[in-house]
C-alpha cells in the first residue's frame, strides 16, 4: 500500500526547535506554577495536533515521564536533605542522621517544612517544563531533514547530533514493540523479569541499528573532505574559535547588568565571525542536497512564535519580577499575571497556522523510480 507524501506545506525543522528553545526560555524565567503549567500545556497541544506517526514523534512521552521523575526527585531532595529556604510551617519532623563536623551545612533528615516543599515543587516544575519544552522539538523536527539544513562545515558533528537524537526515540519504540510482542504471547511485560527479559533484545537491536548505520554512512562517503589551502584552515578555525568566544562573553554581557554597553556589539561581532568561519569551512566538504528544505512563511510563523514568547517573558521578568516568582517566605498562593499569559498563549499559533500531517504518511518523499515517476 503507497502512502502519500506530506512535504508540501510543512515548515522547515529548524523552526519547530527554534519554537520549542523559545518556550524553554520562556520557562526559565519564571518559577510561577500557573505560567510553568499553562507553557506545558501549550507545548503538549501543539505537539498532540502536529506529530506524525514516526518512531521520533513518540520520544514526547519519555520526556514527559523524564519531566515527572525530574519533579518528584527534586522533592524528595527537599525532604531528605532539606530546604535552604527557611520555613515556620512544619510539616513533618524526620528522624535526623548526625553527621562528622567536617559536614557541617548537611543534613539528612530533620524537619520538613511548607515552604521548604513549595520552593522544591517551583524549582522542579521550572526544569520539568524545559523538559518538555525539549520532547516537544524532538517530536516535531525531522531528524533527517534537520541535519540535511545544516551547513556544510557542520554536517560531520550534526550527524553525530542527530544519531544521538534519535538512539532515544527508537530505543522506545523497540521497548513499546517488545512489551507488546510478550503481551500477545502471555508472558509478563512488567516488573524485572520482564524489564530484564526485554533489555537484551532492545541492545542487540540497537547494535544492529549502528552497524547498519555505520556501513550506510561508509557507503555514502561519510566523513570524506576536499583539499584545502593551510592558510584557509586556519582561518577558518580562528574565525570559528574566535566567533563561538564572542557569542559567548556577548551572551554573557547581554543577561548581566555589568555588561549591557559591551554585550550587543560583541554578540554580533561574534556571530558575523562564526558565521564566516562556517562559510569557509563549508568548502572543506562539498556536497549536494535533493530536494532542500526552504525556509518559508509558516517556518517564519512557527519560529517568531517562540522568540516572541522568549522575549516578552523576558521583558516581564525584568519588569515585573514579583508576578513570575512569587515568594514562599511568607507561603503566598502564586498568581497568574494577564499579560505574560497572553504571551504565553501566543505559542498556540503554530497550532492554526500550520496545517496537520495525514496520519501514516511520510515526512520526505521516497525518490522516483521508473515506475513512478516525480
């Protein structure tokens, strides 16, 4: 049975993770629950409209389970090992182990406080919605059309990227199709007879899945570069060095109060130099791509959406501090400011702009064949 092909009207993978990086930096500006929970909510929407049914769209509930796990260890940190926000509502008093003098500033156990279990509820939530924030891109962006967008200087390390993206989401599609294999034959699919009964399948698989990949990128010439002048691989190693350096003391000016006449300038200093180093190490590795994704209007539309989102969570950050981190000491019942949610909201766009994929159709057109011609 032929499937059809989705390619047309579908924006370039880039902006689904320029999207999601937004949302994430949207959600490291706040600790407030309200706004935390409303940036999951949106990620989790978008992602529920838009994934298709490949194996990587099936990586967002392994994040999410991560983000759970992440939440739950952060409090019970906060009940084992204490709280550094002091409290006066205690919860409950736990047996404290005593400790050598040399670990003074440690404790194990001890009295467990409202506050305390509040700032460690904040504090997980923050990093949990950054989780998800991640699952969502890895959900949506095409891993395969993603590493074609790349520059030619960074094809090599992005091959390696995207490997290491996807091991996770096949490594839980071979789980999903394992349990379910064991269910249809009676046998136990739970607990750690049947978790150690399914791990050695899943490695052999996955080991499989890396000499077959190994010799397809053999086969394809991965790996192979031109001949290049010294002179020119020097520079390009300066100018790309010298760029990343840039950006980063750049980066560093512009979130700091100290660095706000130097940090622009450097920063775009930084990335024209980066960007010229790219340029001229793109000629080290010559190749031609079939069928290369454009960056068009609804690509505009997914990623303006995000960076929107990042910059008025920003702007609100510094100017209403008290409404996106409310305070514990005293225990205050969090609100939810209008503004920073309607920014917030704003990431729903790509939800209507964008049109759906067709359930069980492909990503990237197969190449023509004689027999069906383009």
């Amino acid at each position: 049975m032929r499937t059809r092909t989705i390619r047309t009207g579908t924006p370039h993978p880039g902006a689904w993770w320029v999207w999601a990086l937004g949302l994430g930096t949207a959600a490291s500006r706040t600790t407030n629950p309200l706004l935390l929970t409303l940036l999951v909510v949106v990620a989790g929407y978008v992602v529920a409209t838009h994934r298709t049914d490949a194996p990587w769209s099936r990586s967002y509930t392994a994040f999410v389970k991560l983000a759970l796990a992440v939440l739950l260890l952060r409090v019970a940190f906060a009940v084992v090992l204490g709280s550094p926000v002091p409290g006066s509502h205690t919860i409950v008093t736990l047996p404290e182990l005593p400790l050598p003098h040399w670990a003074q500033g440690v404790r194990i156990g001890g009295r467990v406080t409202a506050e305390g279990l509040v700032f460690a509820v904040y504090d997980g939530l923050k990093l949990a919605a950054l989780l998800v924030c991640v699952g969502a891109a890895n959900a949506l962006a095409n891993p395969a059309r993603l590493l074609k967008s790349l520059p030619a200087a960074l094809y090599e390390v992005g091959v390696a990227v995207v490997v290491a993206m996807t091991f996770a989401p096949h490594l839980v599609a071979d789980v999903q199709r394992l349990r379910a294999a064991r269910r249809l034959r009676g046998r136990p699919d739970r607990g750690l007879r049947g978790l150690a009964q399914v791990v050695l399948p899943v490695l052999e698989g996955a080991l499989e899945r890396s000499v077959a990949l190994a010799a397809a990128m053999d086969a394809r010439g991965y790996g192979r570069s031109a001949e290049v002048a010294p002179a020119v691989r020097r520079t390009t190693a300066a100018l790309t060095l010298g760029g990343l350096l840039g950006v980063c003391a750049g980066t560093y000016g512009v979130l700091t109060a100290e660095g706000g006449g130097y940090g622009l300038p450097v920063l775009f200093a930084g990335l024209a130099a980066a960007l010229a180093g790219l340029w001229l190490g793109g000629r080290r590795s010559p190749r031609t791509r079939y069928r290369p994704d454009a960056w068009g209007p609804r690509a505009w539309l997914v990623s303006a959406s995000g960076v929107t989102v990042a910059a008025l969570l920003v702007v609100a950050a510094a100017y209403e501090p008290s409404a996106l981190h409310p305070g514990v000491v005293p225990l205050t019942a969090p609100t939810l400011p209008l503004w920073p949610m309607a920014a917030i909201l704003l990431g729903l766009l790509p939800a209507f702009a964008v049109p759906a994929p067709l359930k069980g159709a492909r990503t990237a057109p197969p190449p023509p064949t004689p027999e069906e011609p383009e």
